[in-house]
C-alpha cells in the first residue's frame, strides 16, 4: 500500500494480522526515510506502530476520541488520517506540525506539547459524552514518564473516584527524554516483571461457580481467594486500589495481544488501564539500542549508520555554558545544589551529574515540585539552581510567586530555551517568561548578549544573596565569542553601551544584540546616529540611563524576543510613564498571538523583527521626533 493514499483509518477494519504487519513495517521504513531528511521525534513514533495500528482497527475515530499525551508519538496516528503526503513538510514553517493539530485533522481532538494533560482532558471528554448521552469510547495514550507529573495523578484519581468509562493507555517504555525516576517508575518495573493475572482469574471465577451451593466460611475463603489472587501474581495493584480494570502488561508489539486487550478494554464498564510494553525506537537499530536517548527528537541523519548530521556550530551551547560554569562554582561552593524536571540531557547536566552525584536532583515531570523544592533548600542557605525550559516554567508560575518570591527566597533559575525555539512550535516558544516573572516582586530577571556574558551572569546570579534571580537564555549555541578565564561579578541592574549615538536608543539584549549591530552599521551609512544599549537586566531596569536618555530628549526603541505585551518594552513605557518623560518611544518584539512552528528566521520575517524592519522603524522614529519633538 502506498500510505500517501491512505485518506482515513476505517481499511483497517478488514486487515488481517499479517497484513497489519506487513503495513507496520512500511510505517517504520517511511519513517526512517522521511525523519532523516528534515529530523522529528523518531524513536518514540517507532516504538508506537503496533499499538497505533491496533488502536484504530479497534476503535472508531474520530467519533472516538484519542488524545495523545505530550504528542511526541502522534506520526503513525498522522499517517493513518491521511496526512502521509505533508511529511516532506513536517514541523517546517507552514508545514505539517510534529504534534497533534486540530485545525490539521478531525481525528486530532486534544493539542499538545507538555507532559501530562491527556488524563485530565480524557475525562472532560467522558463527562461531556455522558451529558449528552452519545455513546463514543476515550481513550488516553500516556507514557510511563508523563504519569509522573502531577496533574496526571490528580486525573487518575479523579477519574478512578468517578468511575467513568474511559480508557488509559500507558505506553511503558521505560523512558521519556530523560530515564525516569521515582517510587511510580519501580511500581511500574515490578509490574512488567510479572505475569499476566487476568486469564488466571477469569478461571479460578470459573471454578467457583461450578462449586454446587455452599455457605459459611467456606464461601467467604473462597471469595476472598478469588479478590487477593491480583495480589498474588501482581505485586501492589496499584492501579487497581484506585478503582481501574488494570490489564496488562501487554506486548507493545504484538498485534493480536494488543487487538485482543484493547477489545475486551472497549466493552468493560468503568475506567480501564492497559499496560502496554513498548519499544523505543522499535525496528531502527541505532535508535533502538539508544541508552542515552538521543534519538527521542533528532536532526537529520544518514539512514545506513545512523550518523545524525549536526549543523555548523560556532560557539559552545548556551545550556552547555551554563552547566560547565555550574560545575567549575560547585567545586568552590558546597551550597550550590542543581534541580531539573526531567531535563538533565536537554540542559547538558548529565557532567554536572557525574562531578556532584550528590547534588543534581532530576525531580522527573514535576516542575512544580521543583520550584518549591528550590524554595525549601533556600531556607537552609543552600544555593538552589532551577534549570528548567521557559515553557516548562510556566508550570511552576504559582510556586515561583507563593513559594519563592513571596518570601524572598534566593532561588537561582537558569531558564534555557527563552525565545524562540523554531520547530517544536507554539507549545514550545519560549516567549512569555519575561511577561510572567517581570512584574513578580523581588524578582530579578537578566539576559546575556553572547555566552560570554552568560557565564558571568551565572557567577554573578550564584553572588547575589537578596532574593530570587532569573537568567534566560536561548536554544542553540554560542557566537563563538573568546570566553573570559576569570568570572566578573555584573552589577545588578546595569546595562552597558555598545555603541555610541545621538539620534536615537536602541535596547536591546541577548539574541536581538547582532540585529541591533548591524542596524546600526546601515543607519549610520544613512546619517542616522544610533545609539546601541545591551540592556542586560529586564527587571531591574538601569534607571539611571534611562533618566539620561530622557534628559536628552532621545527616542527610544526597544526590541525583544518575547511577548510584547507585559514584556520589557513595556517596563520602559511604564518607566517613562512614572517619571513624566517626554520621549517618543516604539516597540519590537512577538505580536499578541501563538507563533507556529518554522525555522527562527523565517518566524522572524514573518512577525517583522529583522535588521531591515529595524532599520525602519528607526528611520520613522527619528522622523517622528523631527516632526514633533514631543512624546506622542
């Protein structure tokens, strides 16, 4: 079969196994071919082939509804509703997104990019069915690694106190971006580990009934044979206790176990739990022997070898900067101890780990109990750092303001990802952690200009002792700038001019820096005298600078890669307000919307934050005050 034909799932209704196998193996080869070219999530869509095909033999979507948690092993769905034809586009600007998509498919009904939803979405899905009295199955696939996010396990147990029919999924394979941790994760081992128990006690109920009539003692042991026997052959039914048929484990890749549980999960009553066993990166062999997961999300690669094609880099990682600099502190400060939610690959800690075993602290998915665990370390005069994605941040947002904030702890967050963050899309733009933490009090909030500066921003964050403090900094690598042998302390709240001008101020901080030089070349070749301000400390501002540029009367324009709304810009606007000043002042940064998925330099051009965009707003202010000379 071609799969680029495929228009909707329902030819799988009348596929045999053979034939079903024989289709798994196209999916996995069309997967190979099309990821190495343009990269994507590889090993977890591998590992779901099997259990994807089975699902839609199954079950009836989109009448039924599948809601995939995180989205990461959403392709094979992708594939089978007719999206086949799109891959050469996938997560390119435009193109077809690497998670579930609403507006792309009415097979997708839930969106994703964060852990840990799909329970809680799963069983609004449930109460809306039975109040409208329709009779669709929901059905929530949820891996091992995202059950250990909080929100999951408030839904599992809601859900199993409610008693609704709703189906759950956990695809079990033992890891998620990073090994997994936690008391839930060796649940989980002792149950792979153990035999099947449902066959066995459908029998023994069997051999009860055929007892003719009996009473007494005899009747209440065996009842009581018939309910402990789980126990037996399963160690602590978890799931179980908490109100769900629990089956499994199941073969991930075994069609006709998975066909057979998935069947007999469709006509039971209640929620039901089927633990699935799966393979990540199931039928690529270097993906599949992958210990270091470094095949869940990758860039392109040669299909033979499976040598990933790394792009050009110029300077060291960003992460990679922060982390080396954590290390080399660490061995002169024994209060410095690191946190992350499940991120100790992604922030380049796994050396870190190595050097001080005893002071990384991997939390798993649960990025509000790592803002609050910072918090209590803090209280001991330890020197917690949070290294957390900005998009994940925003998990923890009531914790950094109740937990840390409100009592002036000194948390230091080391926030990777801000900005832009291209392919992974709108659930992945880490865009709005300036407008979140800004206006949070005793917050300070900083932003190198190259991986120089970031790691005296980090030297001088694990300084400051008056409260919580926040660096941002972006994906990627560094600008290959030289990197200083010593760490100099920033003061707090200074910014720094990095070239001179009359005309008009330019601030600007960390990945708009370059932009801002090179405007600054053209506009001086146009007569325009611009002067360039790192503006290093989004919050505090340096008021004294700015009582300066107002002195003189000199318009101001701020650009950032963020959020305009709440964002630093507006801290000037805000600034300028308090203290009457006079001055026109413009704004650049990312516009009142969700930014797609696509390269950062096309998203860039598209929202209009490029040189030559700010050469022209530049122009158009200075004209501005040509005109009128006042604020407007």
């Amino acid at each position: 079969m071609n799969l680029e034909d495929i228009q909707n799932p329902h030819f799988l209704k009348s596929y045999e196994t053979e034939q079903l196998n024989k289709l798994a193996g196209d999916i996995r080869s069309f997967l190979i071919e099309k990821l190495s070219v343009r990269g994507g999530h590889l090993g977890p869509n591998l590992g779901v082939v099997e259990l994807t095909l089975a699902m839609h033999k199954v079950f009836d979507s989109p009448k039924d509804k599948f809601i995939w948690d995180v989205g990461h092993q959403a392709y094979v769905h992708k594939i089978l509703t007719g999206r086949a034809s799109q891959f050469d586009t996938l997560r390119q600007y435009k193109g077809l997104c690497g998670f579930p998509k609403r507006i792309e498919s009415e097979h997708d009904v839930w969106e994703t990019g964060h852990s840990s939803t799909s329970l809680s979405a799963a069983m609004g899905m449930a109460i809306a069915r039975d109040l409208k009295k329709t009779d669709d199955k929901v059905i929530a696939v949820i891996g091992d690694g995202a059950l250990t996010g909080g929100m999951a396990l408030e839904a599992l147990n809601h859900i199993g106190h409610e008693k609704k029919d709703l189906i759950v999924i956990l695809n079990d394979n033992e890891m998620s971006i990073a090994p997994n941790v936690g008391a839930l994760h060796n649940v989980l081992g002792r149950m792979r580990t153990a035999r099947k128990y449902n066959k066995a006690k459908d029998e023994l109920e069997a051999l009860i009934r055929k007892i003719p009539a009996f009473g007494g003692k005899l009747a209440a042991t065996a009842e009581r044979v018939k309910d402990s026997l789980k126990y037996l052959l399963v160690s602590g039914m978890f799931f179980e206790e908490l109100g769900y048929t629990y089956l499994g484990p199941v073969d991930g890749h075994d069609l006709d176990d998975l066909i057979e549980n998935l069947s007999y999960a469709k006509k039971t009553k209640g929620p039901v739990i089927i633990h699935v066993l799966t393979k990540k990166g199931k039928g690529y062999e270097p993906a599949e022997s992958d210990k270091k997961d470094s095949w869940h999300g990758v860039g392109p690669y040669k299909i033979e070898s499976g040598e990933q094609i790394k792009p050009q880099q110029t300077g060291p990682s960003y992460s990679g900067v922060v982390s080396k600099t954590l290390e080399t502190l660490s061995h002169k400060d024994e209060r410095i101890a690191v946190i992350t939610p499940a991120m100790t690959i992604g922030s380049k800690l796994v050396d870190y780990g190595k050097a001080f075993p005893d002071r990384l602290f991997d939390v798993g998915i649960a990025e509000q109990h790592a803002t609050t665990m910072a918090a209590g370390l803090a209280t001991q005069k330890m020197k917690p750092v949070l290294s957390i994605y900005s998009t994940f941040l925003q998990r923890g947002y009531d914790q950094v303001v109740h937990d840390v904030a409100r009592q002036n702890l000194n948390v230091l967050f080391t926030i990777d990802r801000s900005g832009l963050v291209g392919a992974d899309g709108e659930t992945h733009q880490g865009v709005f952690d300036i407008a979140f933490l800004r206006h949070i009090p005793n917050m300070v909030l900083m932003m190198g200009k190259d991986e120089n500066e970031l790691q005296h921003m980090v030297y001088s964050a694990l300084k400051y002792e008056d409260g919580p403090i926040a660096i941002r900094f972006p994906r990627g690598n560094g600008t290959g700038v030289q990197m200083d042998d010593e760490f100099e302390n920033i003061p707090i709240g200074s910014w720094e001019v990095l070239k001179e001008g009359d005309d008009v101020a330019i601030l600007t901080f960390g990945t708009t820096i370059p932009m801002a030089l090179e405007a600054w070349e053209i506009l001086a070749k146009s007569g325009v005298s611009a002067r360039v301000i790192n503006a290093r400390f989004i919050k505090p501002l340096d008021f004294k600078m700015l009582n300066e540029l107002y002195a003189q009367n000199m318009p101001i324009l701020t650009l950032e890669e963020a959020i305009l709304q709440g964002g630093f810009g507006s801290a000037v606007l805000e600034h300028a307000a308090d203290n009457q000043a006079s001055v026109l002042i413009d704004r650049m940064g990312i516009p009142d919307c969700f930014i797609e998925h696509g390269s950062v330099t096309k998203l860039l051009e598209e929202i209009g934050i490029t040189t030559p965009d700010l050469v022209e707003r530049v122009k158009k202010l200075v004209k501005r005050k040509a005109e009128k000379g006042l604020f407007t």
